[in-house]
C-alpha cells in the first residue's frame, strides 16, 4: 500500500481495523515488513522492481518491447494467475 508506514499498525486492534479486508491477507500470505522502495512514486518503484528499470518504461520508446528477464514471468509460466493490483482508474 502506497504510503502507508509500518507504524499506522501499532494502532490496529479488532475494535479499530486498519487494515479491512486486507487484515486476512496480513494473517496468510507473505508480508514484508522492511521495504525500501527505489523511488518516491508507485511506478518508478514497481518498475525498479519488475523490470530492475529506473525509468517508467510505458512513457519511453520502449513501450512496446517485451522484457526478457520479468521477473513475473517465471511465476505464470508455472502456472500461477499473476495480476496487478492499483487503486488506479483502469484504463
């Protein structure tokens, strides 16, 4: 979650949810706690991520060139259903 320090959690109790929906998702899957995001934006530090680019690549030329080494990749060819999740307008 964008902008959302490890220590808005001190306050989350039963009586005052912090989390929502998200609190299962905190319980069952994997959570890490000590990221350092590469930039100060969502899609620079995605990009960095995935892509180990630090520039926003859907606005350069590249656009369209597929990325060889996606780390997301080795996950949907072993079957797993990999999606993106924004808070974002579709488009």
């Amino acid at each position: 979650m964008e902008s959302f320090a490890n220590n808005a959690l001190e306050f989350h109790t039963l009586n005052i949810n912090l989390l929502g929906e998200l609190e299962k998702h905190f319980k069952e899957d994997f959570v890490f706690e000590r990221f350092l995001s590469a930039a100060n934006g969502t899609a620079p530090s995605l990009f960095y991520l995935y892509f180990n680019s630090p520039i926003i690549l859907t606005k350069s030329k590249y656009i369209k060139t597929p990325l060889g080494q996606n780390p997301t990749q080795i996950f949907a060819k072993q079957g797993y259903d990999v999606i993106f999740i924004t808070s974002g307008k579709g488009s």
